[in-house]
C-alpha cells in the first residue's frame, strides 16, 4: 500500500499499486487530461508507470521544463512511424532529442525530396488527430533482436546486439508501429500538439564514414502552435541576423581557405575587437589584476605533465624543431603556473590573479567550424586566480560581481547561472569536494542569484559555475566560467609558504568573462543585428556636406570630434545629401551629422540618430557632448 508524497508536501495513499496517470486522476480530472510523464523520485517516468511502494511522485504537463523532452522524444517516434506508413520499405535507426527538437536516421532507397517531408509532416498531423495510444513493453534482448528482425529492421537487430547479453529492453507502440526506446513517452500522439520538420541532411550509420549513408530528417517540437510558431520566426531572424553576412556588409573581417577557422581582421573589424579588449582590460586592471604574456609555442612535456596532452591532444597542434616536439598553446592555464612558481611564494601574496588575452590555437574539425562563433584560432580573456581554500569564497564573489558589470555594459542582463557539480569520476576526497562545491554557491547566494544545479558535470578536478547569457531571439550562449582546481598546480608544482611555514598548494580558479573573444563578437553582431552600441561602432558619427561650399568646415569639426576620441569620418562626395543618408544608415553609423549653408553660418550640426529621429541643429559642443555622453553609458537602459 504505497505512500505518495506530492511536491506540496501532501500524501495520498493507496490500497494496491498505483500508476503515475492514476495519481494524476486521484488529485484532479483537469490534471489527469494534461499529464504527459511523471517524476518518480526524480526519475522522468511515464503516466504508466507502476509504483508499488512509497515514492515522491510530480506530476509532468506542458508547464514542466521537462515536458519538452518528453514531447520531442515522441515526436521523433511519430516521426518514424509517419515515414513508415509512407515508405513501408525504409528502415529506421535512431532518434534522439537534440537541443531544441529531434531527429531520426532512415536508410531508405532514394534521397528524401521537400514534397515527401511535407507528405510525412501531414502524416504525422493525422496520426496525432488519431489520438493513438502509447504503450511500453518490456522484452528480452533475444526476442528484441528477433521481433525486429522478423519485421525486417536490421538496423534496430544491429543496435539491440550491441547490449549486453540478459538486459531487459523496452519498446514502444503507437498503433501497429513498434520501436526500441527507453522512454518515456507521452500517454497518446494527441499529447504532441506542434511541431514542424526543418529539413534533410546525410549521416553516416554509427558516425562512422566507412558505413553506409542514412537520411537524418530533423525536426522541431513545442507544448503549444505560439512556442513554435516563435521559434520558427527567431529561426528566420537568427538567418537576417547571421553574423557572417553582417561582417560582409560592415566589411569587418573575412575566412580564407588559406587558413581555415583564422580569421583576417579588417580596419572595421579590429576597432570593434580593441574596444572590447581594451574595456576588459581597464576593468581587470581596476580590479587588481596583473596582465602577463606567455609563449605561444611550449615544449611538449608541460602538456604531458598537465594533463592536457592525454585529454586533447587531437585537438592540439604540434611542430618539431631541433628533434623537439613543441605544441601551440591550446589554453594558458599551465604557463600561468610557471610565472607563479618563479620565486618563493608566501600566503601574504596571495591571492595572485594573472590575466592574459592569449592567442590560442586548437585542431577543431572543419565541418564544425563556423565563421566567429567556432575557429582554431581564438584569444581568451582569460585569467586564472591563485589563492588559499579561504580565499576561494570571496575570489568567487568577487569575480562574479565583475562579470555582472561587464555583461551589463555589453546589454546583456538576462542570465541563466548553472553549477556544475561533481562527477562519478573524479580526482579528490568528498570532503574536499563537499568544500570546493558549498564555496561556489555560497558565492552566488551571497550575492543574491538563483543558478541551476547540474549534478555530475563538473570537470574531473573541480566544479564550476557556467554564465549562459540570453540574446534577444531568446537564445543562450555560454562565456563566462569559473571553475575550481585543485589537481594542476599540484601537478606542476606549485606551492606557497603557508603561515606555519609548510609548503601548501595554491587553489587555481579559472575564469573568463567573454571566454573567445572572436566568438562573443559574433554574439555581439547577431544579438544587436549589427547596429552595435556607440562605444562599440566601428564609426560612430559621420560628417557630411550637401555643397562643396562647407566642405571646409565639415574638416573642422572632424578634426575637433578626433580630438574628443570620438571615431568620426567625413564623406565630402558629390552626391545628394539623401543618398549619402540612405548609405550610412545601412552602415549601421550611430550618428549621421549633416552641414550645410545654414549650420555652417550658425557654426552648428544638424543631427540625426540611426533610428532616424532628426534631433535639429545644435552647437558642436552640444553635439559633441550628446556623443560622448552616449558612448559611456556603453549598452546600459538604466
């Protein structure tokens, strides 16, 4: 007789085993109708599913951000059995959840055209209109292997080898058609409300180019028609958006096949890059940071002994050079430790923060590369904190509220924090752990922010907190980061004189702000869609005359506006004041100055904005000022 404790505290019991639908009904008929799975002691679980003794038990609607993997991961079955029914002879592989929607492998006779994803998706539309229902069977691997097999799916038989011999296996059926999963499902198709297929593309069986190409159809789900209907609409604008075609436009840096994932800074291009260094660089500076510069090119043994060459070393390039192998620096974190242990450290030092804007090199694949946001060469602003196990709460803090400040002058003021947690494996005792973990968020509570726990994704050494940020199409880019180390510094030896005089081994927090600079540009181009804040544009005013009559004076106040430090041109050209308009409000030029008989009479400018608002004539320190002023409110609204 089972015991349900209900996320409010509550408790039903039971006289006999209970499933999560009949809780679900027990509580309330309007709940029983929008149950899509159920949490079981925190394990995702189906409506169906059984429980026989006491358990804490949620119910999963649409409202739960766990219901869209729940609907995906059926949508991909919906998907399979749609193609099923239109091309009996295609066989089916697998169909995962990806971020935001879902795919499935088919080997099939011929390519999969646009008309047959349409037929497939209004297939798709029929089976969920029949509501069929979803029920999980369980069964041997044996008989897995021969049921699939006898309906001729030689790719699930393959699959269901692989599995250790004696597993249980469950499967899938909706209707006649049957799939190995392991769930779960929603109750019936009718759960799956909206979705849309993206599009077709080629995979190789197992990822493996030496077998067989299947078809990958990806697709995209959501709880309700306007959550896709958004997604599809942030789809088309991420497309307008897209930082490469911006960068072409503005003429702000171009890729070569000369040197693949490298990227040729144009004029244009490298103000944009300055500036943000050069911000990051100040703002460390006021927060006692000291900046080093490291080798680009280190023996080969260092990354042997930090560990980096037995983790990375696919992605690390290597030259040799007097019969000695060297590799170019893929992070700076171990030459860090070698300024660190130039000299005899003492607790009184500490903590010691270094900071290096680091030109990186890593061995990236090259279909995973793409224009800024994914390149082999990058720089970091990275910089890494030694400091006592004392020390590690307040550094954390510290770091965190700098990392506020930046984001916020960069417009970026939606965060979603997410602490990384211990790992099955890992180096260290629990109570080490224990410490490391309640020091990072302790850090965050402290400073009033609420973060996601995500249990085993520390790293092998120690957990850290990853900042994602959300761009106006909603989408979530992870920079920032700090994470604790206990195990490099001792691997390099570095040690400090402890106040009783032992030798001890520093904490090393690794942090980033921006992480790659080449890829928070892209963020930057995309999330502004290339109208970048003043203190950013490349130009941020531009002088133009309508006669050559006041070409003269449009120098002048050229020449005065350079010396304020504000980034202006002078486009003095034989055309129609309109035209010369038109041009720089497409170049995305903050403020468009136009002189002509009268300002230069009154010795004034007449001053429109990007956004095309006419703010009249005023005086060239007026103008001046308005200029200025806007540049160092940077991105902030407040």
């Amino acid at each position: 007789m089972p015991v349900i404790t209900l996320p409010d505290g509550s408790q039903r019991r039971f006289d006999q085993a209970v499933t999560v639908a009949a809780v679900a009904a027990d509580i309330g008929a309007g709940l029983a109708k929008a149950a899509l799975a159920g949490r079981v002691n925190d394990k995702l679980v189906d409506t169906s599913y059984e429980m026989t003794e006491d358990a804490t038990v949620a119910i999963v609607t649409d409202k739960d951000p766990l219901a869209l993997e729940v609907i995906r991961h059926s949508a991909a079955h919906l998907l399979a059995q749609a193609v099923k029914l239109l091309f009996p002879t295609a066989q089916v592989t697998i169909g995962p959840v990806i971020e935001n929607g879902f795919y499935y492998d088919f080997a099939f006779s011929r390519p999969f055209t646009p008309d047959d994803l349409a037929q497939i998706e209004a297939k798709m539309q029929e089976l969920v209109k029949a509501d069929l229902k979803v029920a999980r069977q369980v069964m041997s691997r044996e008989d897995a292997i021969t049921f699939f097999r006898k309906i001729g799916e030689e790719y699930k038989a393959k699959i269901i080898e692989d599995i250790p011999a004696g597993e249980t296996l469950t499967t899938y059926q909706q209707g006649d058609f049957v799939d190995l999963c392991r769930g779960p499902h929603v109750p019936s198709t009718g759960k799956i409300k909206a979705f849309k297929l993206m599009k077709v593309a080629g995979a190789y069986w197992r990822g493996d180019s030496n077998n067989e190409m299947l078809q990958r159809i990806y697709g995209t789900a959501w709880k309700d028609q306007k959550s896709l209907d958004e997604y599809v609409h942030n789809l088309e604008e991420a497309e307008k958006r897209d930082h490469r075609k911006i960068a072409k436009n503005l003429d702000l840096f171009h890729i070569q096949e000369e040197a693949p994932g490298m990227i040729f800074w144009h004029p244009n291009g490298w103000i944009v890059y300055e500036q943000i260094k050069n911000y990051i660089s100040e703002l460390i500076d006021q927060n006692d940071y000291q900046e080093v510069a490291t080798p680009q090119i280190v023996d080969l043994e260092l990354w042997k002994k930090s560990g980096h060459w037995g983790l990375f070393n696919d992605e690390m390039f290597t030259v040799e050079s007097e019969k000695r192998q060297y590799a170019i620096k893929p992070m700076n974190c171990p030459c860090h430790i070698q300024i660190f242990k130039q000299g005899l450290r003492s607790y009184r030092d500490l903590p010691i923060r270094y900071a290096e804007f680091g030109r990186l090199h890593r061995n990236e694949p090259s279909g995973s590369m793409h224009g800024l946001m994914r390149v082999r060469q990058l720089v970091q602003d990275d910089a890494h904190i030694f400091c006592t196990e004392d020390q590690v709460q307040e550094e954390s803090s510290r770091f965190i509220k700098l990392l506020l400040q930046a984001y916020g002058d960069f417009g970026f003021n939606d965060l979603t924090i997410r602490l990384a947690t211990r790992p099955e494996k890992r180096l260290g005792t629990d109570e080490l752990w224990d410490q490391a973990e309640n020091a990072l968020s302790q850090s965050l509570t402290n400073l009033g922010l609420s973060f996601e726990e995500r249990k085993g994704e520390g790293a092998f050494y120690g957990p850290k907190i990853e900042f994602h940020l959300k761009d106006c199409l909603n989408r979530m880019w992870q920079c920032g980061t700090l994470q604790l180390d206990y195990s490099m510094p001792a691997r390099l030896e570095a040690y400090y004189i402890a106040e009783n005089g032992s030798k001890q081994v520093p904490v090393m927090l690794h942090r980033a702000i921006l992480g790659s600079l080449e890829r928070f540009i892209g963020v930057l181009l995309e999330h502004y869609a290339g109208k970048l804040p003043v203190w950013l544009a490349p130009v941020q005013a531009i002088i133009m005359n309508i006669t050559d009559k006041q070409a003269s004076f449009c120098e002048e106040i050229s020449n005065l506006f350079k010396k304020q430090g504000i980034r202006v041109k002078s486009d003095l050209r034989n055309e129609k004041i309109g035209f010369k308009i038109r041009e720089h409000t497409l170049q995305h030029v903050p403020f468009l100055l136009v002189v002509g008989d009268r300002e230069v009479d009154m010795r004034a400018i007449s001053v429109r904005t990007q956004q095309g608002k006419d703010l009249g004539s005023m005086p060239i320190e007026d103008c001046m000022g308005l200029i200025k002023e806007a540049i160092a409110r940077r991105s902030r609204t407040d």
